[in-house]
C-alpha cells in the first residue's frame, strides 16, 4: 500500500432472501423445480413446441458430471478428475400469470458451467461464458401472459481442457424468477457503509439504486428500517423523491445506530435492514438483508486489525465443489462447508480461483469466516486451450463487476483478489492489466484492499513492479522470501495466499514474528475433486513425481487437505489449529509404516501420513512412530498404563514429540501435563475385527424442500463400538420415506466408485453418505447393510 495506512469503516449486507430453505413468494421467487434434462445435443430444444416429454424430469441445482463415470478416457483428464463433460440442455415451462404485463420480470442463474445460452419462447437472450459469475436476464419483453411459456439453457462444457481442477456441468447453483414492479429497487441495488463507527454509534450509509421504467414521472417515498438480530428497530429514514420517467436515481441516507455491535469471526452479529419503496402509502418494492458492522485496517507497521484488534490469518483455500455432490451447490452443503472450516481452527478461506456461490458467502456472514474473493485464474494467457484466456479480454469487465456488485456488501469479504499465478506474471503487460482491473474494482468499492496470488519468477525482485500495484502482495509458496524482500520494500503488506501443508510450522512463525506479514492460506483446507494426485504419498516402485509429469489414473482428487473429502480432519489440521488457536492443546497419531522393502515417498503437497490408529496387522514387535502436537509444557505416553516416555514440549520443539513404540495390541494413551497435573487425555484403542455398522447424522431434522440435506457419517466398529480403521467394507444403503440418497463416498482418492448410488466402499473404516429431503412431509429411513456386519438404521424427520 506504499506505506499508507488504509482504514476502512463499514457496514455490509447480505442478500438473505438467496436462501432456499423454502419458497420465496414476491419479488424473488425460487426456479430450481420441475425442470427437464437431456444430456447431449438436441437440435430445436429452444423451441416453445420441442416435445421433451422423454426427457429425465429433475429439480435444480445440478450438476451431470458428478452423474457419470470416472474414466481415463474421458477428455477431463486428471485436471477434471476425469469425470465426462460434454453438452447439456435444461428446459422449464412456467405459467405467466396476465398481471406480469404491467410488471418487470428477470430470470437470474446465480452460476451454470459454463457457456450458458439462454433462450425464452426461443428467443436467444445470449451467450455467458464465465461458469462462476452470476448473470440475468431480462424476460419482460418476451413473456406471454396467461399462458405457457418455456425457458430453456444450453450448456456447453465439451471444449476441455477448460479448467485446470473439477468444475462439474450444469446448472450448478440456484435459478430464480425476479418479478418486481415497473419502479423497483435494481438487481443488487443497495450498497451499505458505515461512517464514524465508535462504540457510542456507527452512522450507517444506505445507498439504494432505484428504477423508474414507466413513462411517466413518479413519487415516491424510499423508507429504510434497520433491526437488530433480535428484531429490534435500531433505526429508520424516510426520503420523497419524484423520479423521472425511463429513469434511475441512487437514493442515499445516513442512519444512526446506537451501540453498535461490530461483526467478527468470533462475534458475527448481523442486523437486518428493510428497504421499501411506496406511492400513496402502498408498498410498490421491498427488499430485505442482513449487514454487518465492522472497521479494518491495514499496514506493514501493525498488520491486518479488525475492530481495532490486530489478528494473524489462519487461512486455507478452497475449491467450489462439495465431494460427492460434485459442483452442487445445495445451501446446506454450502453451510457445512463454513462449519467444517471453523470447526478445523480456520479464521479465513480464500476462493481458489473463482467467486463462491451467495448460500457459501452467507454462512461465512453468518457463522464469523473472514473471505478472500478471489476473480479467476487466468488473465489474456490461458493455462489450457479453453480455459477462461480465451474470454478474458471480452468478459473480464462484466465478470469483474458482477463479482463485486452481487459481493461487496458481505462483511465476510474483507479482500479482493483479482488472479491466481498469473502466466504473464513477469511481462510488462501484467502490471497495466493489474492496474486496469484494480480500478474496475475501486470504482465500485473502496472499502477492501486487493491482492494477487503471485508465484515466483526467478528472483522476486522481479515482481516489484506488479506488487506495487496491490495493496497487499500475495506469496504463493515463498513465504521464506518476505523477510528479505520487506528490507528492500518496508511498505510491503504481505500474505501468503498458497502454502505447503508440511510447512505449517515455518510459515507459521513467520506470521508471528512480522507484523508486515498478515496470515498464511494452506493448499489447501479441504480435499477436492479434480488436478487429480495433488497431495498424494505412494510406495516405491509406484508411477513417481507431480500430477503434471505423469499420468496418476486411478487418482481422481486432490488429497492435500486439511480435511478429507468426507469432512474428516486430518492430522496436520489438529496441529496448525493448535499452532494458531488455543481451543485444541493435545492430539496423537501414528506415522504409517511401510511394509518392507517399499518405502513411502512424499510429493510437494503431501504430509506424511499419519492416522489416528493402534491398528497395525503385520508390525507387530517392530517400532512405530507415535506423534504427538501438544501446547501443554509436558508430555507422556502410556501403553496399557505403563509410562513410554516423557518429553517436553515448547515453540523451541515445534510443539511436537515423536516416541518410537512397538506394536502391540492394546491402549496407548498421551497425556497433556500442566504444572505437574495430568489434565488431558487421548486414547487410541485396538479395535477388534469389524462387527458394527454405526450411523451418525448431522442433522435429525429437515425441512422438506426438496433440497435440505443430512450428512451422515458411516463408522464401521468391533463388537465393542471401536472404530475398526482397517475396516474396507463394501457397505449398501436403502432409503425408504420422504428423501432420497443424492450422494455416497469415502476419502480415498483412488476409488472410483460411482458417487451416486446406493453402495460405496469404507476406507479406513469409514464412509459418508448425504440425504435429501422431498418435498413432503415424513419420515425418512436409512438402512445400512454389509456382509458379517451388523446392520444399522437411523431416521430422519422431513418437516414443513
């Protein structure tokens, strides 16, 4: 920031009426059911009289690509997870009722992937390439009241490679009919700041973008009501303004709130604000939305300071899909998402390399997660044939504003990033196409610096001239360089936008001991399909080296997560959420031992492999690694009550110790020591052989929308209830009720396993599977079966 201080005081909204916990009627009303789908080309499937009636019949969202076949032959290639791409076309027939003639009528797709053609009673509405920005259309002019009308989409994701992980196909977020009046509020048209935020008052800026599209000059009354989470009224405007015909007009008030409550990850407070337009004292438009009230700072002297409070970035990064749903973007899935994320010691996520979906940005509002919004992946320099370089010198623009008018007004976003590892990174032309895009941005939003994720070129004095561009300068993978380079450039606000997993220490301490740098995002938070053997460990002898030099088929996803692709945290996730957080003091796992001669090899994005397991057929007498990460002073280790050892444990140990025990069956139990007390215990128990199958929902209780999900965890134990990690079983599920099974998986990246289904293989005892509701009312029952395992049922409630 050339050693300027940027402060930033705001308030933020949240476009909550995105929520598809159950039908919105009024202005923006839900578009995701009764939809037909027909996977391939359909010549004249745009047309009104096209008989689809053969078509499968399906409700939205959708992605078709997570449907099919996990192949080498599929043109994806790892990149893609090799799962089929291909061509797709939507179709929907909808009523229009004789009072939308008088009205405004939009169709809005908040993401389809990708070359989205829209057409409605056969007319083209044109062309979106960009599979991660959202985009409408208007209708009004095409609609015919009082009868039948069809919309229809083609999507065409079949010019691979387009994208260099797993981007699914389809209408993959939530589509909806916006019906508002000729004089409305615009399609995300409110923007809200805060002034003079302090702890007596904040004076909240409400800007509201109004549309007049009749003929005629209007009156009108804009009323805005701010109420706090507990609905109480924190303040209110009224403005009467007349407005010119085929005309718009920026309302803005200032409003004070008294005592305001500042949002943070550890205290996300919303308020909710209503904006209303009316003539004659009849409502004609309304909108309501939450903000959050929030000040940040930056500079190279004190860092990132939230709320007058500096704090260190606890990041990881994350792709869009959801596992085994593949692109889909159900709410719910979104929001567990956000959960898993801050369950695992995150404060930030970055969204590598695309804007997220509205339910994704709502739960990080919501639930306290701070949010790098990151634009795309490449500029005019494609990294594959078809990626977005082909449409970047025509569509950045567009794709650039919908990003930030649809998202500037989350109090979770508190930076923009706008690329990721640029190609044209050390050429002239990257510095004019940086400053080009930064001011796209800030005419649109002052309130959040920018960043780049940067790799290196040679030497990084290279990169001087681009980094000066940013406000803050995005490492990818050199944070080790920054000491140095803050000698040469003091002003520097650094954050390491990409690491490695096993440099959580090092990275770690370099955040610590430098204010100019703010935070570290890990490559990354959670597994993900697609660049398929990122992260892997493999035996000698096995194909050798990076995703990029070889072939890795069977490998179809990412293993380098903190967390699996089933939701479950890994060992490295323990330990960096201890290095920065202080809630979780002391963990325990085994190094895994390599059957003689084959030795495990590392790749650049792998951490050893280390499982929560005393369950070691075959080792038995010979010495295994016992770790342990502790915050505690001091550490012992008991097998079967009998003290292994003891070791001390400090910043100087890298809050590790490692004891080598052999294997016997039995109890091995760590133990945290605080001013010579045992205060905390892990355990890790030989299990028996596998006896039990044991089910464990998220959630007991659903909404039947037709979209609400359950994730159920699947353990299978000994006869003891002891998870039996070596367990493999091929586990079968049937539902029976109101909801269905939209997903089946476990975390092991080489099984291609179909993951939809009504079977799928444990790995390491373990194995997920995702219920949805219908849209009735009732009871929903899963049953699981596997050979010699007991079986297991649990119940789940649909509700109104």
């Amino acid at each position: 920031m050339k050693g300027i201080v940027l402060f930033l005081c705001c308030a933020f909204i949240v476009h909550t009426n995105a929520s598809a916990q159950k039908k919105v009627e009024g202005r923006k009303q839900l578009f995701d059911y009764d939809w037909t789908f027909f996977p391939g080309e359909a010549q004249g499937a745009q047309e009104i009289t096209f008989n689809d009636a053969k078509w499968r019949r399906l409700d939205l969202p959708h992605d078709w690509s997570i449907e099919g076949t996990v192949s080498a032959d599929n043109p994806s290639k790892g990149a893609g997870g090799y799962f089929p791409n291909g061509i797709g076309w939507y179709r929907k027939s909808f009523f229009v009722p004789n009072d939308w003639a008088a009205k405004k009528v939009a169709v809005y797709f908040e993401g389809v992937y990708m070359n989205a053609e829209v057409f409605i009673n056969g007319k083209s509405l044109g062309m979106h390439p960009y599979g991660y920005t959202s985009f409408y259309h208007d209708l009004s002019p095409y609609l015919m009241q009082g009868k039948e009308n069809v919309i229809a989409v083609r999507v065409d994701n079949s010019q691979e490679i387009n994208s260099r992980w797993y981007s699914g196909s389809g209408i993959y977020r939530h589509v909806w009919m916006m019906v508002t009046e000729r004089l409305h509020v615009a399609q995300w048209g409110v923007t809200v700041a805060a002034r003079d935020v302090a702890a007596k008052q904040a004076t909240v800026e409400v800007r509201t973008l109004v549309k007049n599209e009749t003929s005629s000059a209007q009156k009108i009354t804009i009323g805005t009501i701010l109420h706090s989470s507990n609905s109480d009224k924190a303040g209110s405007d009224k403005i009467n303004i007349t407005l010119g015909a085929n005309s718009e007009q920026e309302i803005v008030q200032n409003i004070i709130i008294k005592q305001p409550q500042l949002w943070s990850p550890q205290h996300p407070f919303l308020y909710a604000a209503n904006v209303s337009l009316s003539q004659s004292g009849k409502i004609t438009d309304e909108t309501k939305t939450d903000f959050g009230i929030r000040t940040i700072e930056f500079s190279a002297k004190n860092g990132f300071v939230l709320n007058g409070k500096a704090i260190k970035i606890s990041g990881g990064c994350v792709h869009h899909d959801n596992g085994c749903l593949g692109a889909v973007a159900y709410d719910r899935a979104e929001e567990r998402k956000v959960e898993l994320l801050k369950q695992a010691g995150f404060n930030a996520v970055r969204t590598s390399h695309n804007p997220p979906s509205e339910a994704f940005l709502e739960a990080c509002d919501r639930l306290g997660l701070l949010v790098m919004e990151e634009s795309f992946d490449c500029w005019q320099k494609g990294k594959n044939i078809n990626d977005y370089g082909k449409y970047f010198d025509d569509w950045w623009r567009k794709d650039m504003e919908a990003m930030i008018v649809r998202d500037r007004n989350h109090p979770s976003v508190f930076m923009w990033s706008i690329g990721n590892e640029i190609v044209e990174r050390g050429e002239p032309k990257a510095i004019s196409t940086a400053e080009m895009l930064l001011r796209t941005i800030k005419k649109l939003d002052t309130t959040r610096p920018v960043t780049s994720a940067v790799v290196n070129f040679n030497k990084w004095e290279n990169l001087d001239s681009l980094f000066a561009v940013h406000d803050v300068a995005g490492y990818n993978y050199h944070l080790n360089a920054a000491p140095a380079d803050h000698l040469r450039a003091p002003d520097r606000i650094v954050v390491q936008t990409e690491s490695y997993p096993k440099d959580a220490f090092a990275n770690w301490k370099l955040v610590q001991d430098h204010n100019f740098i703010i935070g570290d995002f890990v490559w990354t938070a959670i597994d993900y399909l697609g660049e398929a053997g990122i992260g892997r460990n493999y035996y000698s002898g096995e194909t050798p080296g990076e995703n990029w030099e070889n072939d890795m088929f069977p490998w179809h996803g990412a293993y380098c997560g903190d967390i699996d692709l089933i939701g479950n945290r890994k060992p490295i996730s323990y330990y960096r959420s201890m290095l920065y957080n202080d809630r979780e003091k002391l963990y325990m796992a085994v190094r895994e031992p390599a059957p003689e001669p084959l030795k495990i090899k590392e790749t650049w994005w792998s951490v050893f492999p280390s499982w929560e397991s005393w369950n070691w057929p075959g080792f038995e007498e010979k010495p295994l690694q016992v770790e342990l990460f502790s915050k505690y002073p001091l550490v012992r280790l008991y097998l079967d009550d009998k003290l292994v050892g003891e070791k001390n444990m400090s910043r100087a140990q890298e809050f590790k110790a490692v004891f080598s025990v052999p294997f016997v069956a039995g109890r091995l139990k760590a133990v945290g020591v605080e001013n010579d007390k045992e205060v905390e215990t892990k355990v890790l128990q030989t299990a028996g052989e596998p006896a039990k199958i044991k089910l464990a929902p998220d959630r007991n209780t659903l909404i039947s929308n037709g979209q609400d999900l359950s994730f159920i965890t699947v353990d299978i134990t000994d006869k003891d209830g002891i998870l039996q990690p070596n367990a493999n079983s091929l586990l079968h599920f049937k539902i029976e009720g109101a909801g269905s099974i939209v997903g089946v998986a476990n975390a092991d990246m080489k099984d291609c396993g179909s993951y939809i289904g009504h079977s799928r293989k444990a790995w390491h005892g373990k194995a997920l599977v995702i219920i949805k509701s219908s849209r009735q009312a009732g009871e929903i029952k899963l049953t699981a079966t596997a050979d010699q395992l007991q079986t297991a049922e649990t119940t789940i409630l649909a509700v109104n």
